[in-house]
C-alpha cells in the first residue's frame, strides 16, 4: 500500500465513522429503555399504571419501531453505496444522469405508506384519549393558579390545595380549568398530561390501576406561567376506594381542632409514625391534646409509605428565621388568625371569619404533608417561616410578606402595618398544623 491510498484509506474510514455516528444515539437511546423499570425510575411516563398511559406507551413503542427500521434500512443503504460506488484511482467521472420516473414514485410513495402507518394508530390513540368519561367516573375539578393547585371533588363537597387523593380502580375525570393564565397538568407516572387554558374547560380522564394502590406520585406544571412555574408542584396519593371514602369524608366535614392522626396499622413503624405525628401538631398540639380528647381523624396517606422523590427537599433561604424558644399555642393562633388580614384570602371550614377564596383552602392543611404547592414540607417551623415571608420563600408569591418589619419584594416596602410578631406566627403556625 502506497502512502498515498494509506491516506486516502483512513481519510475515507473517517468518512464512515462520521457516517455511522448517527446511529450511536439510538443505540444508547434503546439501550436506555430496554432498562427503565418504572420502580427505578419514580418519575417515568413508560409504564401502564392508566389506560392513558398504556395507550401512549403503545403508540410510542410502535412509532420507535417503524423510526428504528426506516433508519437501519436507509443507514445500510447509504454505507453500501458509499464503499460500493467510493472512486477508484485513475476512474473517470461518471456520466450525469437527469430524471428516474420510476425511482422518483417511489420515494414518494414509500414515505407515504410510511405516514399512513404512523398516521393510523395515531389519530385512534387521540380519539380513545379524547373520549368522553364514563358515568361512574370520578369528578375532579382541577384549577391552576399562580403558583398552586386547587382540587374540588364536587360528589364529596370537598375543597383541597395541591394535595390529590385518587381511588384505584375507579376512573378519575379531570375538569381542567385555570383561574389566571395557561399552566399544564402533569402527573407522569399515571400520564395524559394536558394544559389548562383560559375560559374554556379541558378534560382528562383515565383509572388508576389496583396495582397503584398506596402510592405518592409527583405532579408538575408543564406550560410557563410566570415565576414560579417551577415550584407549581403537587402531590398525589393513591389509595384504595375504602382509604379514599374515609378520607373524602372526613376531608368534607370541618377541621377537627387538635386531632392527631391515626398511628398506622403496620407495627413496625406505629410508634415512630405515631410520634412523628405528635410532632406534626408541634408543641402546641400537645398542650390541645391536654385540653381535649384526642378525636381519629379520616384516613390519612401513611407518612411511611411516602418514597424519598416525592419529598420536598427545599430548605427556607437564609436570613429568614423566628425567635429561638416561642411555642405556639393553638388556640391563640385561631385568635390571631381570625383577626389577621389571613382571613381575606383564606377558607377555613368550621371557622365562620375564614371565608376567602383566592388562595387555598386551608381547612385540613395539618393533614397535608406540603405547602407552598409541594415546594416544602409541611412542618410548623416551615410553615411559620411561609406566613412571616412568602415571598421570600417562594419568588412572585401572590400571599404577601406578614412578619412585622419583614421586607415585601411586591409592595418594595417594610410590612408595618398589620404586621404579626414572631409569637403570633408561632401561635398561627400551630393553629393551623392542629386543623386536621
Ligand atoms: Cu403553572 Cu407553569
């Protein structure tokens, strides 16, 4: 071999490996899938937890066949022609050639098939996902707002905030509507995500199946809506239809005023559960609990059965703290509450001064694991930090800063006026981790 072809042989081998570069992603890429175990991977959408998601895994697993053998036969076909027909020393060009009917339908034809072979399976996979729900279906009102989620069950009377209790085996509807500008609903373990647009109703519906029972799943807004798109977040938990109709009833009865939560039934876990729920109500909810029998509450999503991804993990910024030693106290907290600019905005059922409606509804928020729309856990020392500041918790929150001389980055001023001491949001924080 002469120096010359030498170069000219890399050079092309070169030329080949560029070529064949393509193909290593869909390799990687297969490779990738043929792995993806739904347990190992807690956020994936390739499973078949709903009839949604079986569809679209379907669909997607045929579209990436037909995808994969159009690119093999055309990868396989370029690299024959390519060492095939590659010029040899001392060849003389080849002849033009202009026109080739045959050869010109085709590749007009062939893609045409193709597309129809993707077109089909396609549109029937959005009229089965666009159906209208069943009768029985469970009806779920979902409304998007800056920056958190409102769930109304109107067959319960039920009104909750970013938390989700959803029955296995029972088809959910979603009712998707926004109350400010367009976000999207998300759950992706159980699919069919979908935006909520302005002045007009989306629905979404599909049944969690049994094997979904106990499990907490993160939900997201998929569309940007402003600042704090990205800690739109929510929760859900699905539970058994028995666990979802003692927790509805109990979700649209009034708050049980310094409750604790049933200790889980597992024995192995009951005592740390059950003084982790101790610790919910704070210290305030042992002085309740002195005060009052302690009243069982409706079921509960068990603490232990919540997995780590689905845990806020979101730490308060710094700079933001409370007066180390105040305890609250519950009672006085309702106090304050009552009187505080709280009630505006807030509804709070078996407490007649709280009746607002533009933010959550906070009636059962010492059952709720999250707030701030699943960006922290819901602790009295977080949840005191939020009603001190949360804007400084959470960039662009509509709920102003409440703390006495805190600085509100909405108004650019000092709170003054109205301001509430560390000792009224300590008192605060416990009233409402005692709302059970
Ligand atoms: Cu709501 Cu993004």
């Amino acid at each position: 071999m002469s120096s010359n072809s030498g170069v000219r042989w890399l050079a092309a081998s070169l030329r080949a490996a560029r070529r064949l570069a393509p193909l290593a992603l869909p390799v990687v890429a297969l490779v990738a899938l043929a792995g993806c175990a739904s347990e190992a991977y807690p956020n994936t959408t390739f499973n078949y937890t709903t009839e949604v998601n079986e569809i679209t895994d379907q669909l997607w697993d045929r579209l990436l066949f037909w995808a994969t053998l159009v690119f093999v036969i055309v990868q396989v076909g370029l690299l024959y022609i390519v060492f095939r027909f590659k010029a040899k020393p001392g060849q003389p060009n080849p002849s033009h050639v202009h026109g080739n009917t045959a050869l010109e339908i085709a590749w007009t034809a062939i893609p045409a098939v193709i597309l129809a072979f993707i077109a089909v399976p396609t549109v029937k996979a959005i009229f089965q996902t666009q159906a209208k729900a069943p009768a029985t279906a469970l009806q779920v009102e979902v409304i998007g707002h800056q920056w958190w989620w409102e769930f109304k069950y109107p067959q319960y009377g039920i009104t909750t905030a970013n938390e989700l209790y959803l029955p296995t085996g029972r088809p959910v509807n979603f009712a998707l509507k926004t109350a400010d500008v367009l976000h999207s609903f998300w759950i992706p373990r159980l699919g069919g995500k979908r935006d909520l647009i302005s002045n007009r109703t989306n629905y979404l519906w599909f049944t969690p199946r049994d094997s979904m029972a106990l499990k907490a799943l993160n939900g997201t807004c998929n569309e940007y809506c402003g600042a704090s798109h990205a800690n739109m977040k929510f929760r859900v938990f699905t539970v058994t239809p028995a666990q979802f109709a003692s927790w509805a009833a109990h979700q649209k009865a009034p708050a049980v005023f310094g409750a604790v939560v049933p200790a889980p039934v597992t024995p192995a876990t009951a005592p740390a559960a059950a003084s982790e729920s101790t610790t919910r109500g704070g210290q305030v909810g042992t002085a309740l609990a002195s005060a009052e029998p302690a009243t069982p509450v409706g079921f509960v999503f068990p603490r232990e059965r919540i997995e780590p991804h689905t845990i806020p993990t979101a730490t308060a910024p710094a700079g933001l703290t409370i007066q180390a030693g105040l305890t609250g106290d519950a009672e006085r907290g309702r106090q304050v509450y009552s009187r505080s600019s709280c009630i505006g905005c807030h509804k709070i059922a078996g407490n007649p001064a709280s009746a607002g409606v533009v933010g959550p509804n906070l009636t059962h928020l010492g059952s709720r694991y999250t707030i701030g729309a699943g960006l922290y856990a819901n602790t009295p020392e977080l949840l005191a930090l939020w009603i001190k500041n949360a804007p400084a918790m959470k960039p662009g929150s509509i709920m102003p800063a409440l703390g006495k001389g805190e600085w509100n980055p909405a108004t650019k001023a000092k709170v003054t006026l109205g301001g509430l001491t560390d000792q009224e949001i300590v008192d605060i924080a416990a009233y409402l981790t005692a709302l059970k």
